[in-house]
C-alpha cells in the first residue's frame, strides 16, 4: 500500500459535492480520508506532501469512450500503452470499446481485458461489452453473463446496428440489466465512402462528404426506440446540431437518454482538414490526422456542442481515444483510418473554452468527473468524487500552464493528432490511481516528512 | 540555353523567356487555386514559344537534355500520359513511364514508398495520376522533387485546365468577361474544380449547370467561403448556355446512372445533351471545348462535336504545347 499523501493548498474542485475553494487533502491506504482548510489536517507519520499551490485538485477524470485497440491490434496500442497515455491525460478510469480483434462480445474476451488492465494497466479499466456477437448487427451477445463479467455498457462502436428491430431488442434487454446502449450513430448508407463532412470544404477539396443527416438519422431512430422501450440510451461522439436539438428534445420528453462529445468536436472545424492553416503555413493539405468519425463539422456546429454542455443536453466529455500506426495514416486521404489519439490532449484542449469564457471551469470538470461516473453508476465503486472514504483517484492539474504538443513525446503509440505543435494553456501535473501516483509531471516534487 | 533555332525565331514574340518570368513561384503544379493572373499569362506566353516549337519539321529543343521526367499513373489516361509523354520527350528529357497497375505497386507498395525510390532513381519531375484526391500533395510532403498533377480523384486537373484556358485564349483573343458554362457531371469533375480557378483568376465568370445530383451539396457555400462571384449555378441547360462566348460539356460517366445519381441515361440525353439546337442559345460564334474522351451521343451531338465551333482537338494539340511550357518553367527556366 503506497505511504499516506497530502495534497496541500491546491484548488479543491469537486462539482458534485460542490467543494470550489482552496485547501488540504489527505489520502491514505488507497482512499481519501480528509478534506479541508490547508494546514488543519490530521497529522500522520510518514506523510509525503505535494505541494499543490496553483493547482486544481479534482476527482480523476472518467473517460466513457477509448479504444485500446488489444487484443488484436497490437500495434496501434496496448492495454499497458494505452492506459499509460491516459494517466498523462488525467484520467484515473477509461471504458474501452469492445472493436478488438476477437471483438469483446464474449466473456472471455471482456476477462482478457480486465485480467490484462490489472497486471499491466496504469488506470482503471471498464470494458464496454458488444451489442450484438462479431459486431455484425445480427444477434444479440450474451448481455446479461458479460454484464456479470464487467461490462458497463454496451455498443458496437466503429458501426451502427443497423436494424431497428435488432437495437430495440438489445435495449429490451439492457433495460432490465438497468445498463446503456452506447450508440455509434451512423446511416451507413447516407455516409457511404463519405471521408469528412459535407459542405464546402468537401467540395472543394473533392471528397465525398458525411452529411449531418447521416448522424441525425439514427439519433432519432435511437430516441424513438429508447422511449419505446424505456431503456438507457447514451449517444456517443454527437458532433451536430441537429442531434443536439433532437437530444434535447427527447430529455425534454423524459426520455431516459444521455450524450456525449468529444474534445475534437468541440474545437476543431472541417477546415482543419485543409490543414494547419497558421501564419508560417498556409499550404493546403489533406491532413489525415483531421480524418475522424463522425467528422470534424463547422462552426454552427460546436456553437450548438458548447451550448449543449452548458444547457446539459450533452452530459459527458469523452475522448474517442482512436490510435493508429504511422502506416495507417501517412497515405492518401481515402485510404486513411479514421480516429484520433485524444487522452494526452484532452485537458489542453477543452481548457481553451475555459479560458476563451465559453465553459467554466467547474461544467468542464463535472463532465469529466460527475456526469461520468453517473453513466457507469457506482457497482465498481464510487468515482467521481472527492468525498472522504471513497477510492483516491484524483487528477491535479495546472490551469495555466503553457505547453506545445509534441506527439512524438505521447506515452501512446498512437501518434496521430492534428494538435501536434499546438500551445495550449492547462496541464495535467499529476495523476492519482487508489492513492498511487500514476504520472507526474517534471515540475511535481513530493516533500518527506 | 539555348531554345531556338534561327530559321523560326521570328515568330516567337520578344525575347525567349520573356522578362515576366520573374512572377514564377511553384515548384508544384498542384491546382489552379494558387495561381496569380500574372502566372497564367506567363504559362500563355510560354505556351506560344512551345506552340511554334510544335509547327516545325523538327518538333525537339534541348532545353530539358539530362533531366528525368517520371511519369506515375495510378488511373488508366490516353490522352494525358501521351500528351505529357510527348511534351517531356519534345523538350529533350528523358522520360519513364509507370503504370501502376504492372509494377510493383501493384504488389501493394506504398505512394509514398513509390515516390521516394522514384527521387531516388533521380527523377527531375514526376508527374502523377491518382483515383484518391490530395494524392500529389502527399507527395508534396514526402519528396523534394517537383510534383505535377495529372489528375487527382474529383479534386484537380491543372493542366487540363490549363489547356482549356489556352485554348480559349488563342481562339477569343482574352479571357476576361467571357461567359464560360459547363455542363455535366460537376460533382465528380476534377477538371471542372480546376476550370473555376483558373477561368475566375482570369475574370471570366462560370456556369455549372448539371442535374441536382451531380452537383455537390456543398457547392453554394463553397463560392461563398472562396469568395467567387462570377461562378453561378443553374440547373436547366438553356438559361445556362443562354449568351455564352463558351460551352464545355464534360463527360458522362455511365456508371453515374447505374449508381442511382441519374433517373435514366435518355432523361440525360433528352435535358442534357449539347445538341446543335441549344447551340443556338449560346453566342453566335461560341466555342465547344470538352475535355475528352467524349461519350458521343450523350453528352454531346457528334454534329456538335464535329461541327465548325468545335475546338476539341485543338485543345488536344495545345495540350502538349501547354505541357512543354509547364515543364520548362518548373525544370528549366528560372530555376536553372
């Protein structure tokens, strides 16, 4: 068991509780056992101190969307690589989907994966456990015995169900095990061969285009079977408005949905694609590390994300952490996979809202932390929070801390980021996992009593 | 260097290059979307010296002697490969000709891979064909070697549009205030994207006219955020050639109709089609270009194809004039 840790004079910021304000906390045997006004702690033998001043102190982020790529695709990233770039991101707990390679649609393969994060991860992992068997949209998998193996939800990601008839089977059968369909919301015939959105960026770089509908489409189909058969349904990676209407709506209705969004989606536009377009460089380039799915969409679009997040329409933030070879990417535009490596530049990312005044900084957290760790609800304990007896994964992080993303420095194999070489302001400093430093940065020194 | 010969120097305008080669600036020839007016006339007057170069006995200048042009054609193309074939071999370079689909890149070796053995061979120029857009600007990003498109997915044909310029400029006298309308399969039409550039930067306006279908969804909103004024859509063929100086109708792939973007090739036909009677809407003495090959019948009449306003071959012959220019200005002339 790691030695007793107090995090001291730090910027305590736990949403759900509603603790905003500067102060100690001490974490023992694994768990936090105090909080409060700095220096009034309890006084323990053989504490180590961080010295927190000027930093945030949250529960650790909770990540409801990742790939891990293993097993099967070694060689984009491993459950130990993998977990290794979520720490570096903050995250204490990531839930990864089920498209490996045998596909997590057995228990034995959602075992695999759990047995394999214990020994080698560096986080908590929750496996998502497949909707229907190889993924192929025909039959159900054995929902209820991969629940009892761990799963926390379920979902076919990479591809939509296409039946209607399948998906409201598989959500009469979620319901009763109180667990969500994760959607991947896709008309797969609309978007067929479509390499980014839809507008005049396709156009003019002659590609084919997804248009919103294609998303909007299933989304819609998704709330009218949710409601049919009242089963938990979250919306993964919305990147349109109109899904953030339609999703709006259906809370308006009762509908039991929840949704998120990813940081990519919500500062990034379809001109990214022509590449990084900055003083020094206005080459045009079709840049693969912007090809992702859902594609990156306009301005309209993340104006109606952010609103979303603010309104609570959209619940989560989730990375979509999407790893790929150098192979998979460096080649024609068509021919690349889609998917970006979220976890290392989560925080850099989002906290631009934060300082640019479109979220503050408390929402953010919430949707990294709460709101999270609601979805997946509290059978693996209790996350999320900073409340004294609960497990010790916390996140601390300096707002203003100005960094330059270097990809080649990722604890991810997967390098493909279309933030490399940006200065973001925000940085994880240090990671806690069950009262064990996972990462810390350089700057972080831990004093001995 | 030395480009011409004594008997036929008299027609070559000036002095040979012309001063205004100076306005130069591309190592690449991607797409027309970064070409100054100054740099398309330059093309022009090029394109002039190259064109007599072509009316003599002799049709070969040394202006290129030791340097390599590679030729890498992902797509099958006749016209293309052989223009630039021809215009590299007229200039005294040597030539290489891959196609894709017998070396090894059939076996599964990368673009990139390809390209960089290809510098490595010590290719000058490679001039490249590709089904996926954006293909020439990752070569671009991989080799230090000039890169020429030859046709990229939807997205460009720079020296076909190049040549339809040309065409137009030596047959009208100017490109400014024309009214220029293609027709057809817009959607799919790299040579159309490239055209709107080229024809805009020149003060030409444009006329795309094409069943709904193919046309890209995106299409207003793209001649919004590229600020073109002069480039127009119109869905009905006669509004569109009403009072044109120029008709380009492009061609109709048959797939197009098998893949649901078409009710019926005869609904084509019956709207579509470039026909002698719809000539008539057109200016009086309006120019028929096509970039070829044509689909007679279907996109156009062969009376109209055939017929006195038509250009279509002469767009094929300054195809290689055009091409000889573009491989002077990026492997000889200013950079030499």
């Amino acid at each position: 068991m790691p030695p007793s840790l107090l995090i001291s004079g730090g910027h305590l910021l736990d949403p759900g509780q509603g603790i905003d304000k500067i102060g100690d906390l001490l974490i023992a045997e694994g768990k936090i056992t105090w909080v409060g006004d700095k220096g009034t702690g309890p006084l323990q033998p053989d504490l180590s101190t961080i010295d927190a001043t000027g930093l945030t102190v949250c529960p650790g982020f909770i990540d409801l969307h990742c790939h891990l790529r293993e097993p099967g695709f070694e060689d984009k990233e491993t459950i130990a690589t993998g977990t290794r770039a979520a720490a570096r991101g903050g995250f204490t707990t990531i839930c990864c989907m089920p498209n490996t390679s045998p596909p997590l649609d057995t228990q034995a393969s959602i075992d695999y994966v759990k047995k394999t994060a214990k020994n080698e991860g560096a986080v908590r992992v929750l496996p998502i456990g497949c909707i229907t068997k190889g993924r192929q949209g025909k039959e159900l998998t054995e929902m209820s015995e991969l629940a009892d193996m761990g799963a926390i939800g379920f979902s076919d990601d990479g591809e939509p169900v296409t039946s209607s008839q399948i998906i409201s089977l598989a959500m009469d059968y979620s319901h009763d095990l109180g667990l969500p369909i994760i959607d991947h919301c896709e008309d797969k015939e609309l978007s067929n061969g479509g390499l980014m959105n839809d507008g005049w960026v396709s156009t003019r770089l002659g590609l084919k285009g997804i248009p919103a509908a294609a998303e909007e489409i299933t989304v819609a189909r998704d709330l009218a079977l949710a409601q049919l058969t009242g089963a938990r349904l979250h919306v993964t990676h919305v990147s349109t408005e109109g899904s953030v209407e339609l999703i709006r709506r259906a809370k308006e209705k009762g509908i039991a949905v929840t949704a998120e969004v990813t940081p990519h989606h919500l500062t990034l536009t379809e001109e990214r694609v022509m590449g990084w377009q900055s003083e020094k460089n206005n080459q045009l380039i079709y840049d693969t590390n912007a090809k992702v799915n859902p594609p990156l969409r306009t301005r309209g679009d993340i104006a109606a994300l952010i609103k979303g997040l603010n309104d609570s329409v959209i619940d989560v933030i989730a990375t979509d952490h999407a790893p790929h070879t150098l192979v998979d990417k460096m080649c024609e535009f068509g021919l690349a996979a889609f998917g970006i490596s979220g976890f290392e530049t989560a925080l850099g990312c989002l906290m631009a809202l934060v300082h640019n005044g479109e979220l503050d900084l408390t929402t953010l957290i919430s949707k990294l932390t709460l709101e999270p760790a609601r979805i997946i609800g509290t059978r693996y304990g209790e996350q999320g929070t900073l409340k004294p007896g609960c497990q010790a994964d916390i996140t601390l992080f300096d707002p203003n801390k100005e960094w330059i993303v270097s990809s080649q420095n990722f604890a991810s194999k997967g390098k493909n980021t279309p933030f490399d070489g940006y200065q973001f302001k925000g940085k994880v400093i240090a990671t806690i996992v069950g009262g064990k430093i996972v990462y810390q940065d350089s700057s972080v020194r831990i004093e001995k009593k | 260097m030395k480009l011409t010969e004594p008997r036929s120097s008299a027609t070559i305008p000036g002095t040979f290059p012309p001063p205004s080669i100076s306005v130069w600036q591309h190592r690449h020839i991607l797409d027309l979307d970064d070409f100054t007016q100054e740099e398309l006339k330059l093309v022009f007057e090029i394109a002039d010296a190259m064109t007599e170069v072509l009316t003599r006995e002799v049709k070969r200048v040394p202006t290129l002697r030791g340097k390599t042009v590679v030729t890498l054609f992902y797509e099958p193309s006749t016209r293309t490969h052989a223009s630039f074939e021809l215009a590299a071999k007229n200039l005294s370079a040597d030539t290489v000709s891959l196609d894709a689909s017998k070396s090894s890149i059939a076996k599964g070796e990368s673009l990139i891979d390809s390209l960089r053995t290809i510098q490595a061979l010590g290719a000058d120029v490679i001039v490249i064909r590709h089904s996926q857009s954006g293909a020439p600007y990752l070569a671009t990003q991989y080799v230090n070697i000039s890169v020429i498109n030859a046709g990229d997915g939807w997205h460009a044909h720079p020296t076909q549009a190049l040549l339809d310029l040309y065409t137009i400029q030596r047959h009208v006298g100017k490109l400014a205030d024309l009214k220029i309308t293609i027709i057809g399969d817009i959607m799919h039409s790299r040579v159309a994207r490239s055209n709107i550039w080229g024809m805009t930067t020149m003060g030409a306006s444009v006329v795309l006219c094409a069943p709904p279908t193919l046309l890209p969804r995106g299409l207003a909103d793209f001649i919004t955020h590229c600020q073109l004024p002069n480039v127009s859509i119109e869905s009905r063929i006669e509004p569109a050639l009403e009072g044109a100086d120029i008709v380009m109708p492009l061609r109709l792939q048959v797939e197009r109709q098998q893949s649901g973007l078409l009710p019926s090739l005869r609904e084509y036909i019956q709207l579509y089609q470039l026909t002698e009677e719809r000539l008539h809407l057109a200016k009086p003495c309006a120019l028929v270009l096509h970039p070829g090959p044509i689909n007679e019948g279907i996109e156009i009449s062969p009376e109209v194809a055939y017929g006195t306003q038509s250009v279509i071959e002469n767009q094929v012959t300054n195809g290689v004039a055009i091409r000889m220019a573009l491989l002077y200005l990026i492997a000889g002339g200013k950079n030499k």
